[in-house]
C-alpha cells in the first residue's frame, strides 16, 4: 500500500510589528525582521480499494514558540470543517523559536501578549496551506537515516544556592540528528492539481490513483529532527532562529524546490552551546549562520550516506491524555502574591480571579503520528526535558521520535529527580503559562505509563 503525500509552504512572518514570545525580558514590539518565518504543511493518504487517496492526517511544522491550547481548538476545527478531516487526525508542531509572536491568547503577557490580527491570518494561512497539500498529494517513498551534531549543551548546573540556567557539559545531551527524506516513487505521480481531483474542498479530500501521470524520482521533503532550544538571540527580532538557518544552508545543496521542515526534540533541558566564560551569552548573525550551518552539514552528511527505505503502512494519528498531578497553591498564598509586580503577582491575580481555575491535575496529551510500521512521531502538548526523549527512542527502540510543543502546551514536563533539585523548569516557569502549581512527585511515573500505553497501540 503506497504512501501518497502532499506538501505545501506559506510565510506567517508578522506584517506589522507585534511582541515576541519565549523571553520575558523582551516586552517591546519587534524592532526588525533578522529573517522570514515560515510553515510546512504535510497531507498524508493512502488509497483504498477504489483507488481512491483520501487525506488521513495532516501534519503542520511552524516557526513558533508552540501552539496555544486556544489556537489549537480554533485550528483544527477549521481543517476539520472544510476539508472533512477528523479534528484528532491534525497535527500541529512548532520549532519553539523565541522570535515569533505568542501563539495564543492564553498565557501571562509578560511572555509576549498576543496578537489577535496575526492569530487571525495565521489560522487563514494554516487553512489555505492545509488544502495546497492536500491537493499535491502524490505516491512517495520514505526513507531514513541518523547522524549527530553537537550545537547543543545541557543547560541546568547545580550550584551552591540551588540549580541555575548555566552550561553544563557534563549533564546529558542528544546529539542525534534524524533526517526523513520523502521522495516521489519513480515512474508515478503527478500533482493533484495536474491530474485533476476528484473532490472539492468542500467535502472529502481525495484524488485518484489511477490518474497519476508519469515523473522521475525526486525529493520531495527533508525533515530533520534534532534536540536544542532556538535562543541563540534574545534580540527584539523576528527569526526562525537556527532551524531557519539550517534551511538556508541546506537549500543550497537541495535547491529551492526541496520542502525542508524542522522537528524539534525533547529539548526542555538543552540550549545552543554558545557560551563564553562559561556562561551563556546572546549570539548574532555569526552565531546563527554557524549553528545552522553545523546542522546541516550533518543532515548532508546522512543524505549522501545509505538511508534505510521505509516500509509502507498506514498513515494514522492516535491521542492519549494522562493525568498529572499539581501541588496547587491556597488562597492565602495567592493573596500574598497578588501585588507582587512581576510574574507572581500576575499570576496570582489571574488565579484568584476564577477559583475554578485551582485545580489539582492538568491532562496532558500525547498524539502519535505513525508514518510507517518502522517510524512514528509522538507529540506532546508540553516542553518535556531530554530524559524523556531518551527514554522514547530506547522504549521505542528508536522506531518513535518525540515531538514536544505539538497541540498546544501545558508548559515544561521534568522528572521527579528534577522536580527535587529545582530550577527554572519545574519552580519559575510554570506561572507564565497560568498553570495552577508545580508539578508534584508522581509525575514522571505517570507520563512513562503513558507512553508506554501509546507505544503499545503501534
């Protein structure tokens, strides 16, 4: 059974100057474009028994800091509706680069306030990209091969007074480098758009198999998963940060026609190594080009090496909520917070403004997106420490990549060892995304469960 893909491209670089996201220090609209954002959207089908390719999932890879839980519900329902994809089956990942607009509508503006205008044209420029795939949806062979790279650094150092965000060369790090290569299978396929679909947009997303014309073999898209923030620069300037880097270099060598799409990692724990008298420092256009450069030249090297083909299989996405359990703050400790200027006291305020809000759990979602019986992605809604990736590919055997900051976000998922040490991750991040408290102990037992049920259903 074939794999038939479509890929499209659009631009969701703000027309106007807004706030950025990622860095509370940066408050100010953006004062330049250092370089475009742009979004890579996937329509994956496979044909039944009358020849027919139906869409069965979609998977949409931006240059933003994640998906807002807001904008997730809006998105995939408007996917859904015009192009009757059932909403589960719709992906939504982002690269988590600190040089977008806020994603949303549903966290503390002192991590960048969002934009209502852009959320509205990004939706429109989701939905149009969204319908461009599915109608290039054409027969493609799937392929795959590993590398590394080392532009990443461990980023929590214990020190006396605690555990800070300093470069740790010791704490552990991924440096995989897994490249998907999708290519069209040669001597079949033809866009949609030249074969004619056979429905609308309106109503089923779908095109003919028998009506593929003739073409060579090419490649069609290249996605690279690795495993590190984008913050090289915490300048008040819109860029795709490394990964957009790592676009441009490998264009070069793939040339333009060639959709080149980043996944990002479990990368909770892990920042671009650019440090200077051991700490780390804000890098420039130089630090840009270099970390981008670096990974692609990996994702060169393992293109021009022997990749593995991938078996066909059914395209499908699977869902799966857990639980995790919260150390919810009281009344009284809300109160002593609320005229606290900063985060705490916006937080507070926030929280003691619906009580409804204090819960003692948060779900949070696992989405699994099997391309073949060999790979899959495993989403989460949540920046989750490398642990927790190391743990996926070893449980996995490597046949599950993960893929945080997909289908909204519940904010950083730590281990229980991390949760006792503290630090930023499981102590200061949590209140700019207005989650209602720590993490308790439990949860990483939890999300291992978890993952371990989703591993099962492949």
């Amino acid at each position: 059974m074939a794999t038939y893909v479509g890929v499209s491209v659009a631009d969701i670089t703000p027309e106007k100057p807004v706030p950025l996201a990622g860095f509370a220090v940066r408050l100010v609209p953006w004062e330049k474009i250092r370089d475009p954002l742009s979004l890579q959207a996937f329509a994956f089908g496979t044909p039944g028994v009358d020849g027919r390719v139906t869409c069965s999932a979609v998977l949409v890879c931006a240059d933003l800091l994640w998906w807002g839980p807001d904008l997730v519900a809006s998105l995939t329902q408007r996917i859904a509706e015009r192009y009757a994809i059932p909403p589960e089956a719709i992906v939504l990942h982002a690269t988590h680069t600190h040089g977008a607009p806020q994603p949303g509508l549903t966290c503390s503006p002192l991590l960048g306030k969002g934009d209502p205008d852009y959320l509205d044209a990004l939706q429109a420029t989701v939905v149009d990209a969204v319908g461009r795939a599915i109608d290039r949806m054409v027969p493609v062979r799937l392929s795959r091969g590993v590398g590394t790279c080392r532009i990443g650094v461990n980023r929590r150092r214990a020190r006396p007074d605690g555990w800070v965000l300093a470069p740790n060369p010791g704490g552990p790090v991924d440096p995989e480098v897994h490249v998907l290569r999708l290519s069209r299978v040669t001597g079949e396929g033809a866009h949609a758009e030249e074969a004619g679909s056979t429905e609308p947009h309106g109503s089923a997303a779908s095109l003919t198999a028998e009506s593929q014309g003739t073409m060579a073999d090419e490649t069609l898209a290249v996605l690279v998963h690795y495993t590190c923030h984008p913050t090289t620069s915490d300048a008040p300037q819109v860029s795709a940060d490394y990964p957009g880097a790592m676009r441009d270099a490998l264009r070069e060598s793939l040339g333009e026609d060639v959709v080149i799409s980043f996944l990002q990692g479990c990368c909770g724990d892990i920042n671009p190594a650019v440090v200077r008298d051991g700490q780390f420092h804000r890098g420039g256009d130089a630090e840009l080009a270099q970390l981008g450069s670096a990974l692609a030249a990996s994702v060169r090297d393992v293109l021009s090496g022997p990749m593995t083909d991938l078996p066909d299989g059914e395209v499908r996405v699977q869902t799966r909520t857990v639980d995790l359990p919260l150390a919810t703050p009281s009344r009284d400790q809300l109160l002593a917070l609320r005229d606290d200027e900063g985060i705490w006291g916006d937080w507070a305020r926030h929280l003691l403004a619906d009580p409804a809000r204090l819960v003692d759990h948060v779900p949070l979602r696992l989405t699994l997106l099997s391309l073949s019986p060999e790979l899959a992605l495993l989403g989460f809604d949540a920046e989750v420490t490398v642990a927790y990736g190391f743990e996926v590919k070893r449980r996995s055997g490597s046949r599950v990549l993960p893929l945080p900051y997909t289908n909204g976000m519940v904010g950083y998922v730590v281990t229980d060892e991390q949760l006792r040490q503290g630090g930023y991750e499981p102590n200061e991040s949590y209140p700019y995304i207005y989650r209602p408290g720590r993490w308790a102990l439990g949860v990483e037992e939890r999300v291992t469960a978890a993952v371990d049920a989703v591993l099962a259903d492949l």
